[in-house]
C-alpha cells in the first residue's frame, strides 16, 4: 500500500514551506509579470526564458505560474471570432483541470528537471546530470501529437554538469514547435554563455519587507516579517523560512558578539558557536553558520567600501562593523576573506572533517584578520 512516505523527496522543494507548483501567488515581482505577459500579447513570445535573482525571492513560483499560463491558455488559432479575450495578468483559478494536474505532477505538457533522488544512497545527487536532459527527447516526442504547448522547467539550471549542459544547449538551439523552456538560475554565471545568449532573462528582485511578510503568510510560516529578518535574509522568502526554522536571528546575534570581541576573540563563544553547529544532526545548523558568517562578513567589506553601515540588524552591529571596517582597505580585506573562508570550510565538510573544528578554524582566522586593523 503507497503513502506519503513512498514519495520521494523533491530537491526543489524548501523545508516546512509549500512547492511552488503549490503556491497560488507571487508577490514583488510585478514588473517580470508584465515583461512576460507583453511578450506573449504581442506574438512576441521567445522560446527560452532565464528567470535569475537571489535565492528565494519567486523564481520557481514564477516558473510554475508561467507554466500554468501557457498550458491553459489556448493557442491563437488566428480566427479573430473565435479568439480569447486578451489575457491581462497570468491568473489561473485553482479548480482549472491544467492547475489540477500540475498541483498532481500529471500534467502531460509539462517536464521537469531537478536533480534526481538517489534513493539507495538517500541523498540527492549533487548535479542535474545528461541522462535528466536526454529525457527531453521522448518528453517532446510523446507529447507532440496534440498539438499543444509543450513546457519545460529546470529547477536549477546553474546545479547541471557540463554534459547535461551541452545537452540543453543542443535543444535550445534547435527547439521543437510550441515548446517553451524556463531555466530558474540562482548564479546564472554558471550557465554556459552560449545558453544565456539563447535565453530571454526576467530578472527577479529581493522583496520588500512588505511583500515578504505576505509571502511568508501566503507559506503559512506564522512570524513577524520584521526588519530585521527582512534585512538578514535580504528580501529572500525563501531564506526568511530557514531563518526562522533554525532561529537564524539568534545565531547571527552570537556572531556579532563574537565578531565585537575581536581582536581579543572570546574563546568561550568561539568553542559554544562550534559545538552547536557540530551536534548530532545539527547539519542544517552548520550550513546556516556558514551562510551568516558569509554575510557578516560582506556586510564588513559593504562598510568598508562605502564609509557607512548598512541598516542594523541587532543592536550593537553598526558600531562593530564600523570599528573593524574603517576604510576601503580593511574592507577589501574583509572581502577576500568572504571570498575564501567559508568556501574552505565546504571543502572540509565534503571530506568529513569535525565540524567543530571547521568553525573554530574559520574563528581562528577572522581573529588574525581582525589583529591587523589598526586600533
């Protein structure tokens, strides 16, 4: 007998929030509506469609709502009677059979790519791989004999390797008939030049504080969409919810003290930061270490480069950042420890080093770097 428990988990799904084929509404991001719906009415629709921006702000939701669009709304047949009323937004109620069989993961017009589920190992696989990409091939095959839209996500198309690359490449280059393909890119610099230039790009922006408090209710993720969380996560909804989920506030407020004790580091907060991040089953804790002490420390190269510090998070950071960033020097040299630091620290990870020990070198290093300020 299937279950909940005999689906498999999707890598394009953020914990405790809802997919995004499952969300009705996006909000702020009005003006990458209305570039695709223009493009649409009037004929002018491209067959590829880049929609970048940071992480969490409605790329895959607008991939989604998209995808519903053009699968419910008929093709223009060119018979002015018979024609469809001018579409004005991307609207499409929830009890249309297209939004039905989407919410269901059974609608035959659309293909997904996602990096797969590797269920003996229980893990998913690290890259959207060439053996994903050929599915192409059938998916256009099978589903041409209608007539139809044809839709394609790749959610996303920056976690491809290079076959699977040039295996997408090879299709925008020559694509089928009413196929439309959106590629969601979290760092599009990734992506193989040659497939941006074939790719119209919708650019998404960080929300507002206002939008990302009515996102977040939109996911049912009961909290305050405050100020400060906006700031922290940097108008991401996505990152809001994992802010909130692993109480992200409160260890970014443990690294502002430690980074306020610096030079001079308290060991004691230095030795409790790792143990959290190090505990059994604390691995979604020691990501998100990561993440803060990388944002710490480009909110440090920000201050440095332009003279002032960007609106406060928790009381007493601006007086920390202005004291270890004085001026562009020190700020450039916050900024090549970001560009280093934390990227090290994966690397200690992906070969299993201690945890604890990966934080409290990266302490041990920040304490070096914040020795050299001039008092």
């Amino acid at each position: 007998m299937s279950g909940e428990d005999d689906i498999p988990p999707e890598a394009d799904r953020l914990d405790g929030a809802p997919h995004p084929r499952e969300t009705d509404q996006i909000f702020g991001q009005g003006a990458a509506e209305a570039v695709f719906l223009s493009a649409f009415t009037s004929d002018r629709l491209h067959h590829a469609w880049l929609l970048t921006g940071p992480r969490g702000v409605g790329k895959a939701t607008l991939a989604w709502r998209i995808a519903r669009f053009l699968l419910a709304t008929p093709p223009d047949t060119g018979d002015a009677l018979f024609a469809a009323p001018v579409p004005e937004t991307l609207d499409v109620p929830p009890d249309h059979p297209v939004a039905r069989r989407l919410h269901a993961m059974s609608e035959p017009g659309l293909m997904l790519l996602r990096r797969p589920w590797d269920e003996k190992a229980k893990r998913f696989q690290a890259q959207i791989t060439v053996d994903e990409v050929r599915k192409l091939k059938d998916f256009f095959a099978l589903s041409a004999s209608d007539g139809g839209r044809r839709v394609v996500i790749v959610d996303a198309a920056d976690e491809m390797n290079t076959n699977a690359a040039n295996a997408l490449l090879k299709v925008l280059e020559e694509p089928p008939a009413n196929a439309v393909l959106l590629l969601v890119a979290h760092q599009p610099s990734r992506l193989l030049p040659t497939i941006r230039s074939r790719c119209r790009t919708l650019r998404l922006d960080r929300l507002s504080e206002a939008d990302l408090g009515r996102a977040l209710g939109q996911a049912e993720i009961e909290a305050d969409a405050s100020p400060a969380l906006a700031e922290l996560a940097e108008g991401s909804v996505g990152e809001a919810a994992r802010l909130i989920a692993l109480d992200g506030l409160t260890l970014y407020a443990d690294l502002v003290g430690l980074f306020a004790s610096m030079p001079g580091m308290s060991r004691s907060a230095a030795n409790k930061l790792a143990e959290a991040a190090a505990a059994r089953g604390a691995e979604a804790r020691f990501d998100l270490t990561l993440v803060l002490i990388d944002r710490l420390l480009s909110r440090l190269a920000r201050t440095g480069a332009t003279g002032q510090a960007p609106p406060e998070i928790v009381p007493g950071e601006a007086k920390m950042l202005t004291r270890l960033a004085p001026d562009p020097a020190t700020g450039r040299a916050w900024a090549d420890m970001a560009q280093g630091l934390t990227a090290r620290a994966r690397r200690g990870k992906a070969v299993n080093l201690d945890p604890a020990a990966l934080i409290l070198d990266m302490c041990l290093s920040l304490e070096k770097t914040a020795a050299r300020i001039p008092a």
